[in-house]
C-alpha cells in the first residue's frame, strides 16, 4: 500500500492532463535499513562489543556481527515487487501450513439442501439485514459481528469519457478527489472500495426477454422479422458494472447527558443505530457521487449484494439470474446462507471454485509518478482472453489527526536519506520533492489514504494460463507494477469482491515487522 494524496492534481499543459500524488514512503536508516533495522543493528554492535570481553572473545563477537549481518540484510533487500526474503518465506511457510492441515480447502457437508452454501472461512459469520432510508429506498448492511464492521453498497452506472472534453474530465477527476477526501471526515469510516467489473452479459437478455413474450398466435412474417433482428443482435458481448462500498465499525458507546457512559444493558442495538445513521447518510453520498461520472447511482437490495456474491463464486449463476429478470420471475437465491461456493481450493498460485478458477494480483507500485485520465483504460476495459475480469481500489482514510505526523515524518526520512548520500540519484531527489509536495497539500486540507489495487481474472479451470497471460500483458500498458498473490490466493479473490467489503488486516495473523518489512 501507499500513503497517497487523495486529491489529484493536474499540470497545465492544454494537450495532455496528468495526474499524480501517489507517494509511496520509505522510512530511513543506515545502510538502508528501516527505523526499526537501524535499531536492531546498534543493539547488535553493542553486544558484539560485549562478547569482546567475554570468554568467547573476538570469533564470537565476529560470529554475532556475521549472523546479524545476513539476517539483516535478507530483511532489508526487497524484491522487484518490494517483498523482501523474510516476507517470501513467512507466506510460503504459512501456506504449506495450510495445506498440512486442510485449510486451504472448503468442502461443506453435502447433507445440506442442494446450493445451501455458506461462505468459506472468516466470511461464513456474516449476516446481510434489510433496512430503508429517510427516503424510503430500501438498502442492505452486510455485517461481520466477529470484527465489529457494516457494510453498504452501491451500484453506479458510468457513462464514459468518451464524449467529454479535457475540461469535464478535471472536473470529474477534482470532485471524484474531493469525494475521496471526505472520507477521512466520515465518522466510524474503514475504507471505501470501488469495484470495476468486466463480464459476458449473457449475449441474452433482449433475446430471452423477447423469446418470452412471444405470442403464439403471432403472424408468421413478423415473427420472421423478429428472429432476424435477434440473429443480428450482437451475442457474446461484455458488460461492465461498478459498484462502490463503505465499511464502517462500530460505534462508540453512547453516552448521557451528564457524561457518563450508557450501560450495555441500555444502549440501542448497533445493527439498528447503524441503520439509522446510514439512512440518513446515504442519500447525500450519493448526490455527491454523481458529478464525479459515476452516472446514476443506486442503493444496492440485499438480493442484488446476492446475486453478485453468488456470480462471482459461480459463474454460471449469472445465466441463471438472467433467465430470471427476463422472465420476471424471483431471483434463484434469495438467502445470504446459500451464496457460498459447493466447493473450493486455495493453491499456491490460484483459487479454484466449482469449474472455475480465479488468479489475483496486487498492486505494488506505479511505473511512472504522474498518469494520464486513460491509464488504467487497457486494465478495466473488457478483454477476449478472461472471461470475468474485476478491477478493485481499495482505499484506507488516514485520520485527520494522524495525517500530518505521517507526512512530516516521510518528508524527514527523505531529507535524511538524501543528506546522507554521497551522490544523491534522481530518484532520492524526486523522492524529497514528492513528500514535500504531499506535506504541503495536507497543511493545504487535503486528506491522505492508503491506497491498495487488485486484479482477479476468472476463467473455465482449464484456461488458466490465459488468465496469467492476459493480465501479465494488461498490467505495464496501464503503467502498473502487479504481484501474483502467491499463497493467499482465497484472500485476494474475497477481497476483490467489493461488495463484501473485508477489511483484510483485521484477520491477520503475521507479525507487522514481517509483513511491513524490518
């Protein structure tokens, strides 16, 4: 992840618009260690000065610095993706760990009615709940009781860019900038997920809705007529869907007049205190949402969080619920305790479920600092070779308070670093500049967020190498640095599915100085 200036900024070139504020921070020590490496070494020196003294003498001495010397430098050293020895090695041995002991397999009880399939792991303890806002739209709040989050989702409808000017794409790029700040401002705000997902529509839904109300006693000739225009309908195309979600936690206790806290056993239900404050919310981020080229923007019914829970592990449910709206009739399932998968498998390098499988990527960095309104157009557009592709963002609010302590400590580390260079490159040069840059639009009120980007590709199990393929070769054209997500492959693929909205650092289980590096 990268701590990010959420508002874009814009060059005034009148040619071509660039945007950039994406930061990614490096924290500063000797020899290019962390903080946290940097302590480590003089703890280490002192006591090899020690053991001089010792019995052990000077081989033992030399013996700790030679030891410390490797490990620090196996968890200094990152790979191209910036994941260093130790953090390779510490997902690979949880992973084998894993498949030990079965985890990474999801095989529920076949005594169960015919599709009744919860979700696998962490997700199995959900809950989906309907409720109505101020305005009488009804909306859902999927909940994790076990973490204390709520989740509501959003379907949007984008028009495109292909008919707007350079000057509607600033504004939309400034409001969508503004949209994301106030996030931070949003109380009780986990993070926010934007979801872009490419699939077939079923080549159908006209041609089914058609064949439907057909009428038997039609004339010949227009019936004729009809199947000729079907014939000619194109068959087989892509859709695309957006949605957006916010999760939020709980609330903080309430309190009385005189200040004290409300005993528990007073306190309103936070299901039903959630509801009310999101439907009273609601409306309001969705009128803000729609200048930023969103198009219409709807609240999503839990049938609709359903049904795209229950596509994205089966696939082929999507003809199923499009046989359904074409008819008119009820949706196929209409129960969060039957959305699960009939099976599943999480390998070392993909995610299998049902007769599908489904890679994940994640991003690790951009290949340029500034970017065009266009970049990611070759990843989030539809492509031959995948046949259900989702783009998703993941953004994290820092909060206000903590803000300006990050970003005067990234512009210290890059001060240092620079300072201690005997000749310092471009790019510790730009580095300085870019934390200036993001110190000075935070003292200016912009927010800043940690922003995270998955790619899942699903396909039919024996088209994988396509999948691998066709995102290999999309990442770099978007100006991407993407990482396989080698051995939490279950993770990725739930956490792309936005409207889940998981928050994936509640339920880790490694040390952060592993996962962040020493």
């Amino acid at each position: 992840m990268t701590d990010t200036e959420v508002r874009p900024t814009a060059d005034e070139a009148p040619t071509s618009r660039r945007y950039g504020g994406f930061y990614k921070p490096k924290a500063w020590g000797i020899f290019g260690l962390s903080t946290g490496g940097t302590l480590v070494a003089g703890v280490m020196a002192i006591a090899a000065v020690l053991l001089m003294m010792s019995p052990v003498g000077v081989l033992g001495s030399a013996a700790l610095l030679a030891v410390t010397f490797l490990v620090l430098r196996l968890a200094s050293h990152p790979d191209r993706y910036g994941k260093t020895w130790f953090q390779r090695r510490a997902v690979r041995i949880s992973h084998r760990r894993r498949v030990r002991s079965g985890e990474n397999k999801y095989l529920p009880s076949t005594l169960i009615p015919l599709g009744s399939h919860r979700l696998p792991a962490v997700l199995a303890s959900s809950t989906l709940a309907r409720w109505v806002t101020a305005d009488g739209d009804e909306f859902s709040i999927l909940r994790y009781p076990s973490r204390g989050h709520h989740v509501v989702s959003l379907r949007a409808r984008p028009d495109g860019a292909a008919l707007l000017d350079t000057q509607q794409v600033d504004a939309q790029v400034d409001v969508w900038g503004d949209w994301l700040a106030s996030l931070a401002y949003e109380e009780g705000l986990v993070q926010g997920v934007v979801t872009i997902e490419t699939s077939p529509d079923g080549g159908p839904l006209m041609q089914r809705a058609v064949r439907c109300r057909e009428s038997a006693r039609a004339h010949s000739l227009s019936k004729a007529w009809m199947d000729e225009v079907l014939d000619q309908y194109p068959r087989g195309s892509k859709g695309v869907s957006a949605t957006i979600t916010l999760t939020l936690r709980d609330p903080d206790p309430e309190h009385q007049a005189d200040g004290r806290k409300v005993r528990r056993s007073d306190r309103q239900d936070v299901d039903e205190l959630i509801a009310e404050r999101l439907a009273v919310r609601l409306p309001h981020i969705m009128d803000d949402l729609a200048p930023t080229g969103a198009g219409a923007v709807d609240l999503m019914m839990a049938d609709d969080v359903i049904e795209v829970v229950k596509s994205a592990y089966e696939p082929d449910a999507r003809g199923i619920y499009d046989e359904a709206r074409a008819r008119g009739e009820d949706p196929p399932v209409s129960l969060w305790s039957s959305v699960g998968p009939s099976g599943a498998v999480a390998e070392w390098d993909h995610y299998r479920h049902g007769q599908y499988a489904s890679v994940t990527w994640e991003f690790t960095g951009f290949t340029t600092a500034t970017l065009t309104s266009k970049a990611l157009l070759p990843l989030l557009e539809a492509n031959d070779d995948v046949a259900i592709k989702r783009v998703t963002i993941i953004v994290r609010p820092v909060p206000p308070e903590q803000s300006s302590q990050i970003v005067e400590r990234n512009h210290n580390d890059a001060e240092a670093r620079l300072g201690d260079a005997k000749k310092p490159t471009a790019r510790q040069r730009r580095a300085v500049r870019d934390a200036d840059k993001a110190r000075q639009s935070e003292a200016d009120g912009y927010a800043v967020a940690d922003v995270a980007l998955l790619v899942t590709a699903t396909v039919p199990y024996d088209q994988l190498s396509r999948a691998h393929a066709a995102v290999s070769r999309l990442a770099p054209s978007a100006r991407l640095h993407m990482r396989l997500m080698y051995g939490q492959q279950d993770i990725g693929f739930a956490a792309s599915i936005g409207v889940l909205g998981v928050v994936t650092e509640s339920y880790l289980t490694l040390s952060p100085a592993l996962i962040n590096g020493v």
